[in-house]
C-alpha cells in the first residue's frame, strides 16, 4: 500500500504540473508551442485542481493519517472539474481544439483511475 499511495503522491504532482500548465495556457501565456485562448473560468478551475492536486500530494508523500482520504477528495474535485471543463467545451458549441480533446481525456482519464485506487486501498485498510 505504500507503494500506491508514494506513486499516487508522485502522479499527484505531474497532475498539478499539467492544470498550472493550462491554467497558465488559459491565462493568456504562451509556454511553447502550448497556446490556448484565453477563458478565465478555466483558469480558475485549473488553479483550484492545482491546488487540490498539491494537497493530496502533500498528504500521500508526507504519510499523514489523513493521506489517503485527501487523495479520495482531490481526485475527486480535480475530476469534477475536468468533467466541467469537457462540459464546457461542449455547450460552448465550437468545437474544441485537439490538444484540449486529449488533455481533458487523458487527464479525465488518469484521475479516474487514481480514485479507483484510493478507493481500493481505502477498502483494504478496513
């Protein structure tokens, strides 16, 4: 179990690299090649799952008691923010952008899956 919850810690960092990315993106700053235009609702969701991601890796990588419980949690905000983005993107009507497609479902995509593991463990520890 140590293990998972290290390399759920570990994800919850690159998590909160890819939403300070986008969120930066969203804001208007060009990192790269990476160019989104700018929506200020998005900025401030991703901000928030940044933060949510940083407080769930905190708790998994510091093994604090309540570790695994915060990584249920920020999983779970930082999905259901990425699900309000696709949301948005789809009552918005425009269409969405390719990287933006990939983002939101390969980020959609890993959060599920590290809940379905906090879940499992927080199933075990009973």
């Amino acid at each position: 179990m140590d293990a998972l919850r290290r390399a759920l810690g570990l994800l919850s960092v690159v998590y909160l690299l890819a939403f300070v990315c986008f969120g930066l993106s969203h804001a208007g700053v060009a990192l790269g090649p990476l160019r989104q235009p700018v929506i200020v609702p998005a900025v401030i969701v991703e901000l928030l799952c940044a933060a949510a991601m940083l407080t769930g890796a905190v708790g998994a990588l510091t093994g604090r008691a309540w570790g695994w419980d915060g990584l249920i949690y920020t999983h779970a905000g930082a999905l259901a923010g990425v699900l309000l983005g696709i949301m948005a993107v789809a009552f918005r009507g425009d269409g969405e952008s390719a990287l933006l497609s990939w983002y939101h479902g390969t980020i959609a995509t890993l959060l599920a899956a590290g809940l379905a593991g906090a879940f499992y463990v927080s199933r075990v520890r009973r």
